[in-house]
C-alpha cells in the first residue's frame, strides 16, 4: 500500500485538489482526498509543495520499434515488402529493453499507443503498452487497439521507389477499398458457411486481421497530413461503415468543421520540428487548439523517436503557447488520449478504481525547468529522482 500526501492534485477529472493525497493499494488508486489517513503498513511519500497528476499517454508513438541509436537492425516498424500488411502486429517487434522506455518514464510517460509506420496502406496493429516492464506480454493493456492506415506521401514514395503500386493517392485509396471489399466478402463466406467447415472460406491472415476493423472492434487509425488526404480517410470509412480516427492531422486546422461535423477525434502531431515534406507545408502548434475549440477531441502525439518520447510534455505546452487553453493541452496528454484509445476505463485520470499510474513534479510540468520526481506505474515506483 502506498500514500501520496499532501500534493497539489490535478485529478484531470473536473478537480484539482491544492492539498490532497492519493492511496494505493495492489496496483489501483483506491481513494483520493484531502483528509486521507495512511494505514500503518503504507509507504508514505510526502509530495508537499509538489504537483501531482496522472501518467501522462501519447495515443500515437513508435517506442520499442524504432530501437534508440541504432539503424536497420533496431528498425522494425515497416514491412515495405507489400502495401497492405494487417495481419503485423507491434507487440511482435517491440524492445522493451530500449532506452526509450527509460526515458520515458524519466519524462512522466506511462503508457503509449504504439504501432507500424506509414510505408504501407494498410501497416498493421498497434498496441496500447505501459512503458515499464522487461517482457512485452507483460505490459500490454490491450492488443490490439487499431489498425493502422496510412495516406498521403508516405506509401507514394515507398512504392515509386519500387516501380509499383501505389504511386498516387488514387491508388493508396483503390487499395484500402480493396482490402476493405476483399475484408467484406471475407466476412460474408465466413457467416455464410456458419459451422459447416467444408464450405468455409481458406483462412487468411490478412482478412481475418481486418475483421475486427469490420466489426467494429477496432478503429482505422488513419495518417494524414493533408486536409485532401484526411477527407478521403473519412469518406473510406464512411463507404465501410467502419470507425477512424485521424492521426497528425497536420491539417485539421483548416478544415475544422468537417472534423467536428463527422464526429471524429484527432491525435495532432508531432508539431515541433522542421517542414521536411510538401505535405507539412502548414505544419503549426495552433492546430490543436483550433481543433479543440471547434470542438473536437484531441489528443497531442510525438511520434516517437520523430520526436524523443520523453517530451512529449513538451509539445502540450507548445501547444499552450499557441493558444490552446492550458487545461485542455494537459487533457490532451491524459485523459482524451485514454477516451480516444478507449480506455478512459483505466487511464487518464487520478480516480478511484483506476490503474496507480501516477507522476509527481517538482513544479507545473509545462514549466521548462520542472522535474519528475516520481513516476508510479501501477502502484510500483518505476522511477525515482
């Protein structure tokens, strides 16, 4: 059992306590208040004069998949072999031993949304992790979470360089369509043959991975940067009646009202760096906030090692610089990217019932000379100052 006391508590659920404690017992936040009493047997951590605040989550990240300081060999988020390769799955390539996922817990990070790259239309699965552990199995909260997709330059130039499809939007979105027709009639043989086995349909790897994308299980999760590139990732999904969700979004902020209007939630990112494509011509920090106050939920990503995982601090408060209200741009760290991971469940939030993942700062976090203290991922202290 554990007591935080005497903190300045931001519950990023509507409260924010100036003086309060959190107790922790077997890995779950079982109370939080201002006259919480410790149990004799409890470790006492004493935050006075602290801030206190939930794990902070990037719903879009590489960790583990792209290995720090290394090149081809700790390289293994994209198959560029074949566009369409869903039946990949992240927790099959993912370091847990990697530097990253130390300085990510050095930063305040405790959990990331993390999946294949952008090569192909359609990149695999991504999987929600916590960021301490030594074995994948071990930290996964839910796998898998979404399938990746991807438009825009990315896919273009990959398959240019191989002479093949696709080498034009027309053809990136042909081959989701594809893939999601080839899903469908997949789907159907399957219902159809019911339990007679005779008549099912030879498995697919493939098919049987986009499935749960059919189902409703899991959303698309759609790169792209372009206003163009993110209106026709809506109007796939609209055709298929599956569910998205809009990655980098560079764009969104000039097209803020289709996004609210469809209903949709965004992961902006990562907004702190040079414009080193065509496609990041109108790359700015303002997006988030023009999003948010649109309407529309968002969630703030590094796309780590794009940028390092431990800052991703950093780049909410870049967005409150921009204009973002400074609440929403930590909401954007916490608790909309557990919603749009939809696990707002377990994450996000100092609330009780939900996991201990708890980080003590020495000042603000959007300070620039703040600290971790303590980062407490599932009621353990994974990191101590």
């Amino acid at each position: 059992m554990l007591l935080i006391k005497n903190g300045k508590v931001f519950t990023m659920e509507g409260k924010t306590y100036e003086k309060a404690s959190i107790l922790v017992e077997n890995g779950k936040i079982k109370e939080v208040g201002e006259s919480l009493v410790a149990p004799l047997d409890a470790k006492v951590i004493d935050a006075e004069g602290k801030i206190v605040m939930p794990g902070f989550i990037d719903a879009h990240s590489h960790l583990g998949l792209w290995e720090d300081a290394i090149g081809f060999e700790g390289a293994d988020g994209n198959e560029m072999t074949d566009p369409v390769t869903p039946h990949l799955r992240a927790s099959d390539a993912v370091n847990p031993l990697d530097r990253g996922f130390e300085e990510s817990r050095e930063g305040g990070v405790t959990c990331v949304a993390t999946g294949p790259g952008s090569a192909n239309v359609v990149g695999g699965q991504f999987a929600v992790i916590k960021t301490y552990g030594d074995r994948i199995d071990d930290m996964i909260v839910k796998d898998p979470i979404a399938m990746k997709c991807a438009f825009g330059e990315n896919p273009k130039r990959v398959y240019n360089e191989k002479k093949k499809s696709p080498m034009t939007r027309m053809a990136t979105a042909a081959i989701l369509r594809e893939t999601l027709m080839k899903a469908k009639e997949y789907k159907e043989k399957l219902e159809a043959a019911d339990k007679d086995i005779l008549k099912k349909p030879a498995f697919d790897m493939k098919m049987d991975a986009m499935l749960k994308v059919l189902n409703g299980e899991i959303p698309l999760k759609a790169h792209a940067h372009r206003a163009d590139d993110i209106l026709t990732a809506i109007r796939i999904a609209k055709e298929f009646g599956v569910r998205i969700t809009i990655e980098h979004c560079t764009e969104g902020h000039l097209i803020p009202h289709h996004i609210k209007n469809e209903g949709l939630m965004a992961v902006v990112g990562p907004s702190f760096g040079t414009r080193s494509k065509f496609e990041l011509k109108n790359l700015t920090f303002e997006t988030p906030g023009v999003l948010n106050k649109a309407g529309v939920k968002v969630a703030i990503m590094t796309d780590h090692p794009v940028i390092p995982q431990q800052h991703l601090v950093l780049c909410a408060a870049l967005a409150a610089k921009a204009g973002m209200d400074r609440e929403e741009a930590l909401k954007a760290i916490t608790i909309n990217a557990a919603e749009i991971l939809e696990l707002d469940d377990r994450l996000g939030s100092l609330k009780e019932g939900k996991d201990a993942d708890i980080v003590i700062w020495s000042s603000h976090p959007f300070e620039l000379m703040s600290e971790v203290l303590y980062t407490i991922i599932d009621g353990k202290v994974v990191y101590r100052k």
